[in-house]
C-alpha cells in the first residue's frame, strides 16, 4: 500500500469538499474511517496505524487551513463517539465523555490518530446531528452525525486507497411549498 498515495487522495477529497460544500470557519467536519478497508479488507478486521496517519495528514492540514472543526468518528465499539477539539466542544456546548480510544479493541486507528495528535482532543458520546458536511471512507455510517438534511456530494475521487467513499454536505430545510422561492445559494 502506497500511504503517500493515501494522503494525496484524502486531500484531494477534502478539498473538493470543501468548495462544494461552502462551508463557514467554525463549521464541523465529521470524518468516518475505516483503516481496514483502505487496505482492501472487511472493516473492523485490519485496523492499519498507517493507513489512518496518512487520511490524517491528508484532511486534518486542509479542515485546520479553512478554519472547519474536525470529528473524527470512532468505531462502534464506542458508539461511534467522536474526538473533536475542546474549542469546538466548547463553542458547541457538547458533552465530553470518558473513554481514551483504542486502535484493536474500542475506538478504531482514525480515532486512535486523532486522539493522539489534535491539540487538545476530548471524546463526546454525540454532536446532536451538527456536523455540516463529511466523508465516509469505507462504510462507517456518518450520517447519524450531519444535519437533518444530507446532501451527496459527487468528487472526482470514488475510493481512498481501497475503500469505497461518500461525501455529504447539509442543507437548510426547504419550506413553503410550492409558492416559495429559494436561495439558490443555499441549495
């Protein structure tokens, strides 16, 4: 497995993302990673320390650059908890819980990298659906974590290394039925 190859394509991700999404500085960024799948295997059962440092090195620079929170997801094991920064908990008033992840046993490599090298990272049991758009890398099941409305995003990039992705951004509710008219910007 080639990781700098990993980390051009987790960028390249992220970016296009990003101007698709348009989000704000202090928006959330949620992230499900699957280090097993990136290397080709059934998720949960190849946990790559490797493979999860370099989806790091390639969203983490990029989330920071733009000033967007990331959340990174853990694995089921941890009710799929997130490791956020303690400013986004913080400006967010989301609850921290007590659980340190764990690559093999509860928490999954992502979880375990961000954990070990955000700044200040806590783990919080849930960010009540706040998170603006996010990347699914392998089946990790994010959408419990976006706002009500998810919208695809279509990206160049269909994989990370092995693992099948899916971009979402959110998007306002739509109301008024068939007499109102819509900012396309926020479409």
């Amino acid at each position: 497995m080639n990781f700098e190859e990993i980390t051009a394509q987790s960028r390249q991700a992220v970016t296009e993302i990003l101007k698709q999404a348009r989000l704000k500085e202090g928006s959330i960024f949620v992230i499900g990673c699957s280090s097993s799948e990136i290397l080709g295997d059934q998720i949960g059962t190849a946990t790559n320390m490797d493979s999860a440092n370099s989806v790091y090195d390639g969203i983490i620079p990029v989330l920071k650059e733009n000033g967007i929170y990331a959340a990174a997801q853990c694995c089921e094991h941890l009710n799929r908890a997130l490791v956020i920064e303690r400013a986004a908990m913080e400006k967010y008033g989301f609850e921290q819980v007590n659980a340190i992840p764990q690559p093999n046993h509860a928490g999954g490599a992502f979880g375990t990298v961000c954990y070990e090298r955000f700044e200040d990272p806590v783990l919080v049991e849930n960010i009540g659906g706040r998170a603006d758009a996010g990347i699914d890398i392998g089946g990790t099941m994010i959408g419990m974590h976006m706002h009500a409305v998810a919208v695809p995003i279509r990206i160049s990039l269909r994989k990370i290394g092995e693992a099948p992705i899916i971009c979402a951004r959110h998007r306002p509710k739509y109301v008024g039925g068939q007499r109102a008219i819509y900012d396309e910007k926020l479409m």
